[in-house]
C-alpha cells in the first residue's frame, strides 16, 4: 500500500519477502563473516524449559 492523493492504493509486490536471503547468508558464511554482534543472552524463563 502507498498513499496517494489521499487514498491507500494497493500495489503489486515486487519481490518475495526474503527473496535471496538464503543464498546472502551461505555467501556471509563463506566470507567468515558470521559472528555474532550480541552475544548469547538467556531469557526469563530458560530455567522452566526442558530438552
């Protein structure tokens, strides 16, 4: 959707979403530029889950 003249026009989508993401991430990997930014964290309730 985008607005025009006042109005919310419907558009055609133009690519699908994450169109291309998979092959990015093996090229990132490739790279060896996968780190992680943040590191692990652990949630609130990590001690309530079982494996």
């Amino acid at each position: 959707m985008e607005p025009k003249n006042d109005a919310a026009v419907s558009c055609k989508q133009i690519e699908t979403t994450r169109e291309g993401w998979a092959e990015a991430s093996k090229d990132i990997a490739e790279a060896g530029d996968d780190a992680l930014l943040v590191g692990e964290f652990a949630n609130s309730s990590d001690a309530e889950l079982s494996w």
